[in-house]
C-alpha cells in the first residue's frame, strides 16, 4: 500500500501528529492488512473525518507493536518508581515530606514529562486541598495552564493548515508567545480585523498519539485488574472507555465549539453566567477562536477580592449552575478545575474550555433527585432500589444487608441536616460499602463525581466551611415543588406522606428551603401546585392533603368551642356547662405548622397581596378548582351531620339535667344569660 493513500476498506479512527508537525492517522485496515509493519500509519487526505474513539481498533494497532507499548511502560514506571523510593528514603532521614517543595516540584515534573494522561491526574488533584499539602498544592495548579509550551513555528503550521492561511493575514495582533499552556493545547491572545479580542487556541502537535498508547495501556490493566480481583465489580473498563471518548472529543475544537454553544443555549440565561462566543470562521478541528475574557482565576481569592468581587458568591453561581447541569438538562461540563472557571471584571462566572462535556440521561437525572430526597428522608429501603434503577446494583441483588449499611454510612447525618455533609465524605464512606457489597460503578458515574468532586475542591479553597449539598438542596426542594413529572410528583408524595400520614414539617422544611433558591417564585409554586392538586396525577395527594385540611379544621372549631365554653364559666357564670376540651397536642403542632408556611409564603420571592384578590379569583374560576372544594365541602358537611348526629343522640339526657340545672340556679340574672346563650348556641349547632 501506497503511504499517502489510505485503503477504500480502512476508516480514519484519529490522527497522530509527530513532533515535524506532519499529520497522521491511525486507520482501521481489513485483517491481512493490519499486521503489516506500518500499516496504520498513513497521511489523511481527509479533513472532514470527526475523531472517534475506538478501543478495538486501537487494541488491534498496538497488540501488533509490543515493542513500543513495553518501552511506553518503562517510560511510565521509571519514574515513578524512582520518586516513591525518594518519598520512602525521605521519610526514613525525618524530613517532613508533605512540605518538602523539593519533591512537589518533582511530582509536578514527572506528570508534565508522561503527558496529557497524566497531567489530567494532576489537574484533578489541584482542585483537593483536603487531600494534598498545601506545598503539593500550589506546585500541581500549575499543571493547569502553566505547561512548557510547545514551539510558535509548529503552532503557526497548524493554523495555516486548519484556517488556510497565515497567522498574520487573519489576525490583526497576535500574542509572541502562548498567553496559557495546558494539556491538550496552548493559547495565544490576539485580535480581529473586525476590532473584537479573541483567543486562539491550538493543538498540541504529539497529542493524539501519546493520550492514544496510554489509555490502550491503562485499558489492559483495568481488564486484567477486573479479571483477576473478584471483589473489584466496577466496569473498570467501561469507565476508561467513556474517559476516552470524552478526551478524544475533547481534541476536535469543531465539537468543542459546538459544546459551546449548547451551553450557552442551556445555561447563558442564568444570573451571573457567562459563556464567550465561538468565530467559527477561524475554527476547525486543531484551532479554535473564541472570544478572549478578562478575568481572574477562582482560586486566587485575594486578587478577585481586591476587585470588590464576592468569590464565594462565584461558587455559589457555579454551584446553581452544575445543579442544573446534572439534574435539569443533564448535559454537564466534566472538568470545570480552576482555569476553566474566572471570575470577570463584572462579577459574572465565566466557563472556558468545553471540550470534555459529558451527558447524563433523563432516568438517571431523576434518579439521582430521588436519591437525594430518600437520603434526606431517612428512607433507607427506597434509597437501596434507587441504586438498582441507577445501575449500581443488578436488579437481582439481596437488598436486605445494604439498606441497614446505608443507615450506617449516613449515620453522622441523623442529628443533623444531610446538607451539612460534603460530597467527599459521602463519597469516601460509599467507596467502602461499595467494596463490601455488590455495587458496580457505572461509567457515567465517574464524570460526575470528578465535576463535583473538583467544583467543591475550589469550594473548599475559598472557604473550608462551603458545603456544596447544603447549597444543592434549596433547588431540589424547587423542583420537587415544582416539576410536573410523574417521578418526581411521585418522591415528593414519598417525601409527604409516611405510613398515610401528612408530615407537615416536611412541607415546611421544602418550602422553607425553596424559596432559597433564586427560580422559585410564589406565583410559580401555587399555580403550579393548583394545577396539580385539581388534576388527576395529584389525587393521591390531594385526598390526603383535603384529610388532613379537615382535621385541622375539627381542631380549630374545637379550640372556639373551647374558649366559648371557658367565656360561659368563667365570664356568665354558668358552671352546669362543662368546658369543652380544647385540640391535641398533636392537632394544636398542626395548626402551628399552617401557621409558620402560611408565614413562609408571605415572605416568599413574588407574593404580592394587592395581586393576592385577581389571583384568588381566576383559581376560584378554574374547573378543575371548583371540583376541588366541591370535595372538600361535601366531606366537611358529611363529617359535620355525623358529628351531629353523634351529639344529639349522645347528649340527650345531659340536655335535660342542663335545663334542670339552669332553673334551679339561684341568680336570676345568671339564668336568663344562660338561657339565651344555650338558645343561640343550639340555633348555631341545628
């Protein structure tokens, strides 16, 4: 075969661009093919094929070269090895290695040094500073954009290549050297003919080839590790392959620019949001333009506070957002470390770096919503079976010995608020229940805990007391409220009721923490919860809910017939008149908490009494309403005439010792007011 020609039976699986900026491509050749020497190694043509990856093709290249797959290994291991034996002869001497800058400096130059791989690693552990010293710490940031670049002349190639013309005949002004250095690529400042700042962003030039050969290596060891270790049920496998389709999209600037742009159609609306603009016209798939933001990394507080901007109110926006992300739209950014995140001159949260986006599917949004309502629940048997719909339990799993195990995990939450927990902890205690007992990692799991786990690690940054769930669950409580789907209608019946009974403080607690978060809206809650309530979907709840309104009321007209029995003794003077017991002590912690969310309401985001009238008005209008209290008279006259009936029949004898008593009593006065007040009071009852 021809080198610059590719077979009409072979498919680009992705190009590889040695370090003379040549470009390459791994292809797919038929079987007597692939084993020839330099069989995938070939010049593509072909400008419009979107990389893909492919493990099968790739394990079918390199299965074929152990030469090169050894070499890469004892690449890998050696230093490794060496800068263990270092830890271990640092130790063994006294010296404090957590702060011995010496050796993070080492760290950091190894993982530079095994490339994109491995600086992803190191990336993700600059976002922990609860789990890396402080020294470590401030050597791994640099992992995010501070890399050694590669030369101008290799990167001024690619954009005449990709834009099909020179670097000076499309920019007006281009920075000299590379403004940011990060794995995949570098980034220069430059600016339009048209006036507009933007940044350009190139590829590194040796990138696909050596991410390609590290994740076939880490993929056979993951295979071996779950064919050997039984207890290891995780789909390890799975896992590296979702983390290498996200890395390779993340190499085609084409898809990242369409990232985002999809981004800012879900999530540029929020408050504080900002998302820069993609110029296509200067964009392909190893250069991408897209405007330059101004702004300053989240982690460095003092500079960001220096401009008068609230950081921890940035990581509250970002909070807000990734929740929305995860649980809403579902579509999430998978790497959101310090440099993809800045905070503008303005004050907005600017999001940089689309290229490793993943999405979660609409079950597993729901699931994971439910999740956290039983969690908040205590309903540990629920949670058990949200695993099962979540993929990490088989469906045929003995669930009886984990839900007692998940009441242990979330043990430390039982005298307080789940909230007050951090994403790591939980984390850290299910990671060991998932060794214990039949849990499996799904692959789409990994990404989000690496999105999560890496926005609270700049949480954390900022401040140490930042609870992420704690900021989550005022936008849960929104959409249990709000959300007219039948899964989440039907956590939110869970989250009401248990055992047929109303849970008031349940409502209370939801509403209390709903209007908290910055969409919840008054007007939003009650038409929305009256179209709900008068619809067919919310009968169960409705028809509780009209029980427990009815109670509340019998405890009410008992507490009148209370005062007005006391007035009668106490005032007339009538003592042949029993004082009428007053409501529970359970009823009375009813109408307490009617009281406290009617307050909630008032001080709710949009309530408006001089709007409270209309309102009132046009859902009085609603058919759906009218059906409603409809029901809810006829029960309240149903129990009404029975509570009737019971006293008339019940009572007849006392009527007659009351009537003797109210003669024989020696204040006329006294018996006249008597009189009268037992007319009226029978009139009122008949």
């Amino acid at each position: 075969m021809n080198e610059n020609t590719v077979s009409p039976t072979s498919q680009i699986d992705h190009e590889v661009v040695p370090e003379n900026g040549t470009k390459m491509s791994i292809v797919s050749l038929p079987a007597e093919e692939i084993k020839k020497p330099n069989a995938a190694l070939v010049i593509s043509t072909s400008e419009s094929e979107a990389l893909r990856y492919n493990p099968e093709n790739i394990a079918t290249y390199y299965s074929s070269r152990p030469l090169k797959v050894l070499r890469r290994i004892i690449t890998v291991l050696t230093p490794a090895i060496r800068f263990a034996l270092g830890i271990w002869w640092d130790s063994k001497r006294g010296i404090v290695v957590k702060n011995d800058r010496r050796r993070a400096i080492q760290l950091r130059q190894i993982l530079t040094r095994l490339g994109p791989a491995y600086i992803k690693i190191g990336q993700a552990l600059s976002t922990r500073p609860d789990l890396v010293p402080p020294t470590y710490l401030e050597e791994l940031t640099q992992l995010q954009d501070k890399l050694p670049p590669f030369p101008n002349e290799i990167a001024y190639q690619f954009i005449q290549e990709e834009l099909g013309a020179p670097p000076e005949e499309i920019y007006t002004e281009l920075s000299s050297e590379p403004i940011a250095a990060a794995s995949l690529g570098q980034v220069y400042k430059g600016k339009l003919s048209t006036g507009e700042e933007v940044a350009v962003k190139v590829q590194r030039p040796d990138l696909r080839e050596r991410i390609t050969i590290d994740l076939y290596i880490l993929r056979r060891l993951a295979g071996w590790v779950q064919k050997n270790f039984k207890r290891i049920r995780s789909d390890l496998v799975g896992i590296l392959d979702e983390l290498g389709d996200r890395i390779f999209e993340e190499m085609d600037y084409i898809h990242e620019g369409e990232n985002a742009e999809r981004f800012y159609q879900l999530y540029g609306h929020l408050k504080d949001v900002y998302v820069p603009k993609i110029y296509w016209e200067y964009t392909n798939r190893r250069v991408l333009t897209m405007e330059w933001i101004e702004g300053t990394k989240l982690t460095n507080t003092e500079e960001i506070k220096a401009e008068g901007i609230d950081a921890r109110y940035l990581i509250e926006v970002g909070v807000q957002c990734s929740l929305r992300q995860l649980l809403e739209h579902g579509f999430f950014h998978a790497d959101p470390h310090p440099g993809n995140l800045l905070a503008t001159r303005d004050g907005k949260l600017a999001y940089l770096d689309f290229g490793m986006m993943s999405e979660i599917k609409l079950p597993q949004r729901y699931g994971l919503i439910e999740a956290i309502v039983h969690v908040v629940n205590r309903d540990f048997e629920a949670l058990a079976n949200d695993y099962v719909k979540l993929d990490f339990l088989s469906p045929d799993t003995d669930l009886t010995p984990i839900i007692p195990a998940f009441a242990r995990v979330f043990a430390d939450a039982q005298g307080a608020s789940v909230a007050e927990l951090n994403i790591k902890s939980i984390t850290d205690e299910l990671s060991a229940l998932m060794y214990e007992y039949p849990f499996r990692v799904p692959p789409y799991y990994a990404l989000i805990i690496r999105s999560l786990v890496t926005l609270e690690g700049i949480a954390i940054h900022i401040d140490p007391n930042f609870k992420v769930l704690s900021e989550a669950y005022p936008y849960v409580a929104k959409r249990l409220l709000t959300d007219p789907s039948p899964e989440l209608r039907a956590s939110l019946r869970d989250l009401l009721f248990k055992e047929n009974r109303f849970r008031w403080n349940r409502l209370e607690n939801l509403l209390r923490n709903a209007r908290n978060n910055q969409d919840y809206d008054f007007n939003l809650v009650l038409n929305q919860g009256v179209d709900f309530l008068s619809s067919e979907r919310g009968s169960f709840i409705r028809d509780r809910l009209i029980d427990e309104l009815i109670k509340s009321a019998e405890a009410l007209s008992k507490n009148v017939l209370h005062n007005f029995t006391y007035l009668l003794r106490e005032r007339v003077g009538v003592t042949a008149i029993n004082e009428t017991p007053a409501a529970t002590d359970e009823q009375q912690q009813t109408l307490e908490h009617i009281k406290r969310i009617l307050n909630i309401l008032r001080e709710t985001r949009g309530f408006d009494p001089t709007q409270l009238v209309p309102q009132v008005v046009q859902i009085v209008l609603n058919p759906g309403v009218q059906r409603l209290g409809q029901q809810i008279a006829g029960q309240l006259l149903q129990k009404a005439a029975a509570r009737l009936i019971r006293d008339l029949l019940a009572s007849e004898e006392g009527d007659r010792s009351f009537e003797v008593s109210l003669f024989n009593h020696e204040d006329t006065k006294t018996q006249r007011n008597a009189k009268e007040v037992n007319h009226h009071f029978r009139r009122s009852i008949l």
